[in-house]
C-alpha cells in the first residue's frame, strides 16, 4: 500500500465536479496543485497537478465546502486505471482517492473560505454581466 500526501490547493473545479457512480453513490471531483522542492532550469519551482475523486459523504462535503484556490492537505491513495481510447489503443486514468478519514484538511477558517466562496460568486456574477451587455 502506498500513501500520497501533500499541501495545496484547489487548481480548479469541473462543470460535472458532482455526480453519481455507475452504482448510484455521489461522487465529487476536482484538480488539486502542490508545489515540488524540485525547479526548472529557469530556477521556478515545479508545480504537478492530480486529478482527485472522493464518493459518499465525503463528496457532499466537499462539495459545499470547496472552492477553486481553497488551501488543502491531502493525504490519500493514487489509483491508476485502465481503459481503451477510441482508436482502441489502451491508456490509463491517474488520480488520487483521498483516505475517508482525515483525508482532506481544511486549512482555513470558515470564515476565509466563505470570503473565498463570496469573492468567486461575485466574479462570476460580473463576467456574465459583461457578457450579456456586449450582447
């Protein structure tokens, strides 16, 4: 058994982030980023992207609780899984399954997050407005 665990944050939060499973369990994606110790050959330090699927009660939470830049611990499993592209040549599918039980850390306050939630709505809210007036 391997264990992944890293800081971060939330990198981005998809249109179809919440859903059901082929066996009706809600589940909950999102795109977390973490900084290496390692740099690129212009000396800035590389940062690597995971792909992060939690189910259940643990997906509702998240849910309502995460927005794209919420700071994260993330201690969890990485699951690679196999499929067939449609030129029937074979891949797979990386992504980290957080542990059921302190497997995300919140590492702001309520508060900071409602801010964080608020300030995203209000963006989004202004970019359709100026969408619609160009109209």
């Amino acid at each position: 058994m391997q264990e992944f665990i890293a800081y971060g944050r939330v990198a981005s939060i998809p249109a179809d982030a919440i859903g059901k499973t082929g066996n009706g369990h809600t589940r909950f994606k999102f795109d977390f980023v973490c900084s290496s110790s390692l740099k690129d050959e212009h000396g800035k330090i590389i940062s690597s992207f995971f792909h992060v699927r939690v189910y259940e009660n643990q997906a509702e939470l998240l849910a309502q609780s995460l927005v794209k830049g919420s700071p994260i611990l993330l201690k969890g499993e990485i699951l690679q899984k196999p499929y067939f592209n449609k030129n029937g040549e074979k891949r797979s599918y990386q992504y980290i399954v957080p542990s059921k039980q302190g497997g995300v850390t919140f590492l702001e306050s309520v508060e900071a997050a409602k801010r964080r939630r608020e300030k995203q709505q209000n963006t989004s809210s202004s970019n359709l407005e100026r969408v619609d007036s160009s109209k």
